[in-house]
C-alpha cells in the first residue's frame, strides 16, 4: 500500500524527443525559438537554421549547458545550397535527422488590395514560405527516405482556413504549404515519414508586432478581444507544444494533418455579430 507521503512525491516527466536530432527553420526567434527551446526540454538535438545571427547565437549561448543542445547553421531557406547544407551537417555530426520542422516565414507588405499589391513583395513571401519550405522537405526527403522513418513539419496559418483578414500574397502562401504538407504526406508516408502542419492564429510574435508597429501586449490584448476561446492569451509556446506532439512517438499514426491553434477562431465568421452589435449600440445611444 503506497503511504499518502510517497503518493505525494513528483513523478518527473518523460523527455517526449530524447535521442531525436531536430531542425528548425527560423529557429531564432517567435515560434521558431520557443520550439527550440521546447524540443532541446525534451530531450532533442537542435540546429537552428536562420539568418539572424545574433540572436540565434545568443539562443544556442542560453541553452547549451551541456555544450552540445543546440546549435546555429547560417541558411537562407531561399538558397538550395544552403538549405542542403544545413542537412548536410547534420547528416556529418549526427548521421541521421529525425524531425525537420519548417518554420521560416515572412509576412510581406501590408498590401489589403490587389491593385495596389507589390510583384516583387508577392515573389518574396513565395520565395520564403512556399519554396524555402520546399527546398526544406525535399533535403530532410533525401535523408529520411534513406532512414525509412522521419517527421517533416510546417508553420502554415489560421489564413489557410479562414480568409480576409490577411494579405493576398500571405495567405496564398499559407495555403500553398498546406498543399505541400498533404501531397508530401501521401508520397512520404511509404517511407514511414511523418508530415504534418500547425496552422496558428495571430500571435504576438515579433513577426507580426513589428508589422503592425503596436507594443507586444497591445496586440495580445486585441487578439484576445476578438478571440473565440476567452481566457487563455494565445502564444508561440501554445504551437511549441502542438510541435513536441507532432514530432514525439505520441502522434505516430498522425499524417497528412493541418493542426489549428487557434482557439476556434477558425470555425466562424462573427461579422454579423459585429455589425449588430454596433448596430444596437448606436440605436442605444440615440
């Protein structure tokens, strides 16, 4: 019989990504750098692939109380050499790479018209977010085919469920990789790979606090304001966490998956409630 003292003793939790070596594209910062953290938590071997270099190295300075937890790899996820380099590396240090999460995105110019939309900013959002995650999978590919085992991840977005509120050239993009993600999975999967993809709603992550100019808890509170789900403030450790499940043993019959982090946002338009809403509320008023 366990005495009520021993009942009271932590059960420490199991390292859900031990063993597993991991790369991370715009592992820097946003949810790139709370993934990172979370996975090396867990157990995994990181490479942080990014350009930004002083804040990746100040990461890896951070979590590598054992020297070896995480470490940075310049790429340009637009550039195939690099991207097959940063493979590469792995492949050399490690010999094998079990998760490939393509994370990197960028949001491009706040263009709301067709009209007025930018070619060349249109061209740079695909180079990032469609073909950097492309030359992401298509390199993780060719060493976990080899492995017949892997878990291919992508950041997509609440745009690829629920339109209007992003730019043209984002929100195609955030389609395309979903795209990506389920033809991917049907070739990969008889290769025993894994592919799957989060989709978050906004987030306060620099990614958007430096595109709308607002300080990081004006726009938490904005979200929340228009949020589904009240309570909980959504975060980039919220698509940490969903990241962890979709690359442990825990989702192993998991594939071809958009996972939506976002609080239900998706699953409703509440225009009409707004326009009502302000509706009764000038009819109060008069």
């Amino acid at each position: 019989m366990m005495s009520s003292s021993s009942s009271l003793v932590p059960v420490p939790s199991p390292k859900r990504l031990e063993g597993k070596l991991a790369i991370i594209t715009g592992g820097a910062s946003g949810i790139g750098e709370s993934t990172a953290r979370l996975f090396v938590f867990h157990g995994a071997k990181v490479i942080i692939a990014d350009v930004q270099d002083e804040l990746a190295l100040s990461l890896c300075k951070e979590l590598n109380s054992d020297g070896e937890s995480i470490s940075y790899i310049r790429c340009d996820v637009t550039i195939d050499s690099d991207v097959k380099n940063v493979v590469d590396v792995a492949l050399a240090k490690y010999g094998k790479l079990d998760i490939m999460y393509n994370n990197a995105g960028i949001s491009g110019k706040l263009d709301p018209s067709i009209l007025g939309a930018d070619a060349e900013n249109f061209k740079q959002v695909f180079d990032v977010n469609v073909y950097g995650a492309f030359l992401g999978a298509k390199h993780a590919a060719r060493a976990m085919i080899a492995a017949k085992k892997g878990v291919i991840l992508f950041t997509s977005s609440v745009a690829s469920a629920s339109c209007g509120e992003s730019t043209h050239a984002y929100t195609m993009s955030k389609h395309a990789v979903v795209g990506l993600m389920k033809s991917l999975c049907v070739e990969l999967g008889q290769h025993g790979i894994r592919v799957n993809c989060i989709s978050p709603c906004a987030m306060a992550t620099p990614l958007l606090t430096n595109l709308m100019g607002i300080e990081k808890n004006t726009v938490e509170e904005l979200i929340c304001a228009s949020a589904v789900l009240k309570g909980a403030v959504p975060r980039a450790e919220d698509v940490a966490e969903a990241a962890v499940y979709l690359a442990s043993e825990e989702s192993k019959f998991v594939n071809g998956l958009n996972l939506l982090v976002d609080g239900g946002y998706s699953t409703t338009n509440q225009s009409l409630s707004m326009v009502l809403r302000n509706l009764m509320s000038s009819n109060q008023a008069l």
